[in-house]
C-alpha cells in the first residue's frame, strides 16, 4: 500500500469502529485483529493506493473520506466512488488475491486504520462469523453495483440526486428536517450519478425550488424527506 503518512501506533478499537464487517465479531476474534491492527493518517490529496499495485492490508476508513478514481484510456481521472467512515478498501483484493483495482485518493484529512491480509485470513479461518460477514460484504458489493447500474440506466437524474440525498447521514433539525453535508464535490457528484456538472446544477436548484431542499452552506443542505421520497 501506498504510505499514509505518520503511523500513530496499533489499536483495536478503530479498526472495529463503524465498520458492518467487523461488528458481529465476538472478543476473541476480535483480539486478534486488533493486535496487528495499525491506524494512520492520509492528508487530502495524499494517495492511499495505486491501480495494479499489490495489496497486503484491508484497510477501514474510520474517519474522513476516500475518493475511488478510474483512468479512462485518454488518461483523463474520473472520482466514481466516494468511502466514509465505517467503509472499507480491499475486500476484493483480498478474496482474489488480485492487486489494486483503484487508484484511491485522500479527499478530506482522513484517518485509516488497517490490518493485514494474513492476519484477516488467520481469523476468518479461526472465527466462522467472520468468513461469514466478508461473504455478505462481497455479496452487498454486487448488489449495490446492480442498483447503481439500473438507477444510471433507469432513472432520471432528479431521482438519482433525491435518493443519493436521502441516503446521507445526518442530523435531524428542529424543524424536522435532516441536515446532509456532501461528501464529495457537485461536479464529483455529477460523475458519480452517470451525469454532467451543468445538468446537476439544475436538478438540485429544482429541488430547492420546490422546497424540498434548503442549502445551508457550500455543501449542507437541509432535506424534507417526505419530499423528496413522495412519501
């Protein structure tokens, strides 16, 4: 893996933090893990991997964000997949045995804590519930690119911008509604959603048009959920 930057020593707690993969484990599992674990961090901008290098870790983003970004044959960088806290890097690499898919980017400060590949396979095979929870992982994956596919082909883009909105963690407000902030920018979004800056920039001011949406900040916004589901 690409350097991160300064290690800031082993933990355990990190690695598990938020994370769907890990958070079924039971203590002496987990122990294990925890023991190799190793937490760094990827200022923004800083290359946590590179497309075809060879992967020894998975690693856990536990806090921050990862741009996921594809070369198209003109060499010209795409952002398609934006990882937060609680996603993780190299599940795939680790089932096929494969070097990296991506190249991934730091987009914000970002803390990453990582295990290793021998390690993890040491206790999937000591701790049947994790052989498990890495199958369901790799069987969401698939899922989710089946439903980003259909929506890209599907939908149109004001669905596709509703329910990415809808999907954003965030906070509710007094008024009832749920503060998001953007992970990523519009035009990263744009990409992200199978569409252009210009067309995004005139769905999301029809949102807010309709009241559905209230930008608060460059990338806050505050959602009428009910609006924007048709519930």
């Amino acid at each position: 893996m690409t350097a991160h930057g300064d290690d800031s020593g082993v933990t355990g707690s990190a690695l598990f933090a938020g994370s769907v993969l890990f958070a079924s484990l039971p203590p002496r599992c987990g122990a294990a893990l925890a023991a190799s674990s190793r937490t760094s961090t990827a200022r923004p901008g800083a290359v946590v991997q590179v497309t075809g290098e060879p992967v020894g870790r998975l690693v856990v983003i536990t806090a921050g964000a990862l741009h996921v970004v594809r070369e198209d044959r003109s060499g010209h960088q795409r952002h398609v997949r934006v990882l937060g806290p609680g996603s993780h890097l190299g599940l795939v690499e680790f089932a096929l045995g494969c070097p990296a898919r991506h190249t991934v980017v730091a987009a914000e400060a970002t803390t990453l804590t990582s295990v290793s590949h021998g390690a993890l396979r040491s206790a999937a095979a000591a701790c049947p519930v994790l052989n498990d929870s890495i199958t369901r992982e790799l069987a969401w994956k698939v899922v989710e690119s089946e439903q980003h596919l259909a929506s890209i082909t599907s939908e149109d883009v004001l669905t596709r911008l509703s329910a990415y909105l809808v999907s954003l963690p965030g906070s509710p407000r007094q008024d009832g509604r749920i503060r998001v902030r953007l992970p990523l920018s519009q035009s990263d979004l744009a990409t992200h959603l199978g569409t252009t800056p210009e067309t995004l920039s005139r769905r999301l001011h029809d949102l807010i048009a309709s009241g559905a949406v209230e930008r608060v900040a460059r990338r806050e916004f505050d959602l009428d959920h009910r609006r924007l589901t048709g519930a």
